[in-house]
C-alpha cells in the first residue's frame, strides 16, 4: 500500500528508447605518430602551454584567505610545539624520579 503511495505522487517517467548500436570507431595511429614527431624542444613547449592551461584553472585564494590559513597555521604549529614540550618535561620528572629511586 505504502508502494503505491508513492508511486501514485510520483511523476510519470518517459520510456528510455532503444538506442541503436553503431559500428565501433576505428582508431588510427596518428595521435600516437604525432607524439613521436616532436623534438625534445616541441615537448617541452607542450608541457609548458599545457601547464599553463591548467593554472589558468586553479582558483587562486584572496589575500585576506591566505592571511588567515596562515595565522591558523602558526596557531597550530605553536600549540602543538606547547604540548610536546609540555609532554617532555613530564617524561623528563619521570626519568629523574626513576632514577633517585634506583640510583
């Protein structure tokens, strides 16, 4: 019952048509030709337009971003550098009074 509620609501959906198989696509060798052909210099040229293209890309962060990641950052490094400087002195005590007690 709780089935036909819902499919009752529900939008019809069109049929999916069947879709007609094409012969498959025949590869040549020509791309694989072609980066064969180019000199150590054309290569490099490539490489380089093609990172340039893909920085284009990046979604660089504001000033104000990289200001604050960057006090985050050194928040972070400073409380962390607090605790494991905190975790040493304690291990030290440790060893002092492990010492006294054998020694």
């Amino acid at each position: 019952m709780a089935e036909e509620q819902k499919n009752a609501g529900a939008p019809s959906q069109p049929k999916k048509q069947a879709v007609k198989k094409t012969a498959p696509a025949t590869t040549t060798t020509q791309a694989v030709k072609k980066g064969e052909e180019l000199s150590k210099t054309g290569k490099m040229k490539k490489w380089f337009k093609e990172m340039k293209a893909e920085l284009k890309k990046v979604i660089w962060p504001t000033t104000n971003q990289t200001v604050k990641n960057t006090g985050i950052a050194l928040g972070m490094m400073l409380i962390s550098s607090v605790a494991i400087w905190g975790f040493d002195q304690i291990a030290q005590m440790g060893v002092k009074a492990l010492l006294t007690l054998v020694g």
